[in-house]
C-alpha cells in the first residue's frame, strides 16, 4: 500500500480502499478483494490486526499486491 495522504479530506482507511480497488479494478475484482477483506477483518478483531494489515492480505489472496 501506498502512503495516505494526511492533506486528503476522506479518512485514512477509506483511501486505503481506494488504493486496493484501484489494484483490483483491472481484473474486475473489486467485490471479491472487499469479500475478502472483510472476512479477514472479521477475524482480525479476535487477532489485532490493523485494517491495512487485512486490506493488504486480501490483496495477496489475489495476487494482487505488486
């Protein structure tokens, strides 16, 4: 992932989304990296994972981080 731009006026995680789809959207795989997303999420609560730690699995879960 990217740096966030601290200047930006959306939050942090949201453009921590932006960044994935925008690396998901050239396979048409937005929906399914945000499946994924969340259901990492949902286990990271239990984990204490941090929301870019589970944006940045489900990226790997489809091939998608460079």
């Amino acid at each position: 992932m990217q740096p966030t731009n601290p200047n930006e006026p959306r939050p942090t995680e949201a453009q921590l989304c932006h960044q994935a789809l925008e690396k998901a959207r050239p396979w048409g795989l937005e929906a399914e990296l945000m499946w994924s997303a969340m259901n990492i999420a949902a286990e990271a609560n239990a984990h204490g994972t941090t929301f870019e730690q589970a944006l940045d699995q489900a990226l790997d879960e489809w091939d998608l981080n460079d």
